[in-house]
C-alpha cells in the first residue's frame, strides 16, 4: 500500500508481536526497549500499567529518533501487571518468584492489567488500560512443583502464561483473554484504526 504510515512495536515479546500479526497487523520494525519496571511506593498496579506502557513509548521515541528511514511511523507499547489486591506480583526471572505467584494466584481471584500507548506520526500520545479478572482453581504441590519445572513461567508477569500449561488452572476469566497473553486486540486495534492505520488492508490483501 502506497504511502502507508509504518508501525514500530517497542517491545521484544514474542506474544505481542503474535497477538498483532493475529489481527493481520505487520509491524515494519521491532524495537524492545529496556526501562526500570520498579514500581514506584504504593503505586497502584493499573497506574503502574499505563506508566510503564508510556516510559516505553518515550523510549521508543528516543531510539527511533536516531533512524531517519523511520520517522514519522506510529509506535505501540504495552505493559502487563499482574495483582492480588494491591499487591504486584513479580516478572518472574527466578524459581522463588514463580514459586511466591503461584502461592498467592492458587485458589484467588486477581486482576490483569495491560496499559498501551500509540504514539501518532505528529507525536501526540492516545492510551487505553484494559483489565481482566481471572480466578485459578486450589493448587495441589503436585501441580505447582510440575509447573515450575516446567519453565514456562520464565519472565511472565506473574508468573504463569494463559496461552499454555496454566490455562488448566483457569476457573473464570471475566473480560479480554488476548489481555492475559500480553496485548488486549479490541482495544489496541480499535487504537490503530482510530489513528487512520489501515489494519484491515491485509485482511483483503493478505
């Protein structure tokens, strides 16, 4: 398509760029950015979201700033906090941060955060922040030593990945499931179309 405005996705994670190409949506360029995901005192895990998903954005901004043939493209960045209550639970990187979210997730209710910003080719900023409920069944120690095992929960927010061997301990999931995975389509898409890209010209191109 003749002077289509180009897409960078500011993130490295595999299911975003998945869940994208899902909605038949090609990012021209990938740019994982690094920031500090600490969370700030007593912040709020769906401010911690939007936060997060816009320090990256601006991140993106910065490294594309430096690539002229990218000038002018829109930028998407997402962020997933996974919390019980108030409490956020850890990107788990190491087995004692898997092994603390799956106590706390066993047997509860929590909440799925996704904070995403689209930077517009004139620079301007729209966000969205999607929730989803999910409740896990009772955890027997059979089940959570297999999981961790298992790895899969390695650098998941919260410790686990809907899309595979922890959708067994799902009992109910009120709202978004792509939200889960890492990007909320509905939303994100509903973003891009409203900035004039053309999501749907691959649909009939293909």
């Amino acid at each position: 398509m003749a002077g289509k405005t180009k897409l960078v996705l500011a993130s490295g994670s595999p299911r975003r760029l998945q869940l994208l190409q899902q909605a038949g949506i090609r990012p021209d360029n990938l740019c994982p950015v690094n920031i500090d995901e600490t969370p700030h005192k007593s912040e709020a895990p769906r401010n911690l979201a939007k936060r997060l998903a816009r320090e990256k954005a601006e991140a993106a901004i910065e490294h594309i700033s430096r690539q002229p043939e990218l000038h002018g493209s829109m930028i998407l960045s997402a962020d997933t906090v996974v919390a019980v209550g108030r409490r956020i639970l850890p990107k788990a990187e190491m087995l004692d941060e898997a092994s603390y979210s799956l106590k706390m997730l066993s047997g509860r209710s929590h909440r799925v955060y996704t904070g995403v910003t689209l930077v517009t080719p004139k620079g301007a900023m729209r966000h969205r922040l999607v929730e989803t409920r999910v409740r896990f069944k009772r955890l027997s120690r059979e089940e959570m030593e297999a999981y961790l095992a298992s790895g899969e929960w390695r650098g998941k927010a919260g410790g686990y990945a809907i899309q595979g061997l922890a959708g067994c301990f799902v009992v109910k999931l009120t709202g978004s499931y792509s939200n889960v995975v890492g990007l909320p389509l509905q939303e994100t898409v509903s973003l891009l179309v409203g900035e004039g890209y053309p999501v749907h010209f691959n649909w009939v191109n293909g």
